[in-house]
C-alpha cells in the first residue's frame, strides 16, 4: 500500500493498514500546516485512541457573535470540546503510523504511472533529494493529498468538480489576562466573511484566530487583521500564518474502481456550515483503509466504493442538512442576526451539542425536535424578533 498525504486522513489510513499486518509507505511533504481551528469532539478521541496529552483545551462553552455584536453563549452539557494545535497534533499522528510499522518518507507527490503487469506507481521527489525522482510500486493507493487532490485529478472521474471554502487564520500568543474560560469565539458578519464566519479558538498557550470565504476578491487576511482588531488582539505578537482551499461538498466518486481511493480533504469531506473536517477527515482514512483491505482480499477493485458508500450513509443526511443550513442562514447579516438569535433556544444547544459530538443526529427529545421546527419557522418568517 502507498498512502499519499500524511494529515489525519492518510495517517489514519497508513496506521489501520501496517495494524492489520500491511506493507504500507506513507509519503507526506513535511513542514505543511492546514489553517484549522483545531477542534475535536469526544466521540474521535474515543475512536481513534486520542491521548489527553494532546488536548491544549477543553472548551465547555461556544460565543456566537451576531453582525451587530450581540453575543450569545452555549454552554455544553455534559461534555467538551477538545482544542488540538494542528502542527503538534498531525506529527502525532504520523508517528503512531510509523510505530505501527508503516514506513514514512518525507517527500513531494509528483505524478502516478503504470507498469507493465497494470500496477500503480507512485513518482515523488523526495526532501533528501529535491532534484531527484523516486518511485514506489503499490497495489492500492490512498490518496490523502489534500483539498484539490493531484493523484484525484490523474486517476478519479470527476474529482476536479470539488467546490471549495478558501480559510486563513493566525496563530498568536494568547493574552495573559487571566482568563481561565477558554471558549471557542465564532463571528458572523459578512465583512468578516460574506459567505461563511470567522473564529477565534483557544489552544492553551496559543490561539488560532481566523476566517474562511468562497468569494473570489475577499481579502481573509483583511478579515482576520479587522477580528483582531475588534477583539482587541491586534498587538498580540503573531506565531504563523497559514491559508488552504477547504472542500465545500463531498466528491461524487472517491475511487477509480480499480487501484486508488481518496480520503479527507481529498475527498471532499469538511461539514458545511461548521467547517469541522478533523473527525471526518480520519473516518475517511479509516473507512479508506478498510476498502483497500477489503480490495485486496477479494482482489475486485470495486471494492475501494465502499469508502464513499459507508461514508455517506453515516453522515451523508447531516451534511445535507448543513449545507442547506449554510445556503439560507449565511447570505446575509439580517439572516445571520436571526440565526445567532435562534442558537439562544436551549433545545437548539442541546440537540446541537449532542449531535456534535456523538456525531450522530439525536433521537432522543423528538417534542424538542418538533418545537425547534416551530421556532425556525417562526424566525424565517418573521414572526418573531431577531
């Protein structure tokens, strides 16, 4: 197996296969960094064996900010976000890879062939050697090369047709004003973002204060230098600043029905609305590797359509649900105002908290269910103030 990318998706990927007794190389350009938030729920700490080492903070409340600063609090019942710098948080995780008996190779993904006997081959340059090729043969190969995913334009039908959120943020120091409430900020304005928000999230020593937007000509870095302005954090000295495409919609098709299967953000799989893509990114990689093994064991490469098949069916309905979300809510300042104001209904915070992090919609409290329904309706049409 070859797994291309080494963020939590091709990592994820790279460890179950070596795990299960696979001959596996990960190939990962180091020194990359995602500009993310960095949170993640309980259920991936759980599924994925995450230390608490790890956790830089345990968020227990969530700060909506409407355009006309009015600011809203969700506390978390019974449960907590965890904060992870993404730097730290990735290298662990290739390093459980290698552990697992996976070999690493820091190197640059440059192109796939194909041998006589229909095998893939896997041209890369690696960090050693800048100026020279290096190839590796493989019977399966995982492609977690990130959002806009090269190995996904050569080999998957349609993988160019992504749609993609653009995100940029700032890791500063975090104030010494003896705050000991970290909570995750987020901001609704469209001069901070016309089509999705901005965010502060806390990571311990550090914060990550950013923004993301699909419109072309939006300046982020305008964005993320007017947040911190508003929030009085201009003068907090800067750690890093990074940018990346952020996919907006699940791939139609994550595999070539022959030899390579996409994951994360390669396949698209970032929630709408939220903008959360840790958790989904490393399900991918996981349910990437079980087709793989599955591929290999029937020897039918149809078997690599499982990765998307299960996938969707887990979480397909939720995504929907966001994106909808994220098309209504989102278009302008009167709707975000009435959105931030609906996130003050206590049956909205629980439902939303649970549904976060158990990463499943919530069959409990159907008549809060029913009730919600009720209010949106109230809010869309007006019935009520914002």
């Amino acid at each position: 197996m070859v797994v291309v990318g080494g963020g939590p998706a091709g990592a994820t990927a790279a460890n179950d296969l070596a795990n299960l007794g696979r001959k596996v190389a990960l190939i990962d350009r180091s020194g990359r960094i995602k500009p993310c938030g960095g949170a993640i729920p309980p259920r991936l700490i759980k599924d994925f064996d995450i230390p608490n080492s790890l956790l830089k903070a345990r968020v227990h409340k969530a700060t909506m900010v409407s355009p006309r600063g009015a600011s809203v609090d969700m506390p978390i019942e019974r449960g907590f976000v965890g904060m992870v710098d993404r730097e730290e948080f990735d290298e662990w995780l290739r390093t459980r890879a290698g552990l697992s008996g996976a070999k690493r190779i820091s190197g640059k993904f440059e192109t796939i062939t194909r041998d006589a006997d229909g095998l893939p081959r896997i041209h890369f340059q690696p960090k050693t050697e800048p100026e020279s090729t290096r190839s590796l043969k493989a019977r399966v190969v995982i492609g977690a090369d990130g959002a806009n995913s090269i190995l996904g334009r050569q080999e998957v039908p349609r993988a160019d047709r992504g749609r993609f959120v653009y995100a940029y943020h700032e890791v500063i120091q975090t104030p010494r004003d003896g705050t000991t409430d970290p909570r995750c900020e987020i901001h609704y304005r469209a001069t901070l973002s016309p089509d999705f928000y901005a965010w502060i999230f806390p990571h311990g020593e550090t914060m990550s204060v950013g923004s993301g937007s699909a419109r072309k000509g939006f300046s982020l870095r305008t964005s993320v230098r007017s947040l911190r302005t508003l929030t009085g954090l201009s003068d907090t000295p800067t750690i890093r600043r990074e940018g990346a495409p952020i996919p907006a919609k699940p791939l139609p098709r994550w595999d070539n029905g022959r030899d390579v299967v996409l994951a994360g953000d390669a396949a698209g799989v970032v929630a709408p609305a939220s903008g959360e893509g840790i958790y989904y990114a490393m399900l991918g990689g996981r349910l990437a590797a079980q087709a793989a093994e599955q591929a290999l064991v029937s020897g039918d490469g149809r078997a690599l359509g499982l990765a998307r098949k299960q996938f969707m069916k887990a979480h397909g309905r939720v995504f929907w649900i966001l994106g909808i979300m994220q098309y209504f809510w989102y278009s302008s300042d009167k709707r975000r105002e009435r959105f931030v104001s609906i996130c003050r209904d206590p049956d909205v915070q629980r439902l939303t908290w649970e549904a976060y992090m158990n990463k499943e919609l919530p069959r409990r409290r159907p008549m809060a269910q029913v009730r919600i329904f009720f209010k949106d309706l109230a809010h869309l049409l007006r019935l009520v103030p914002p």
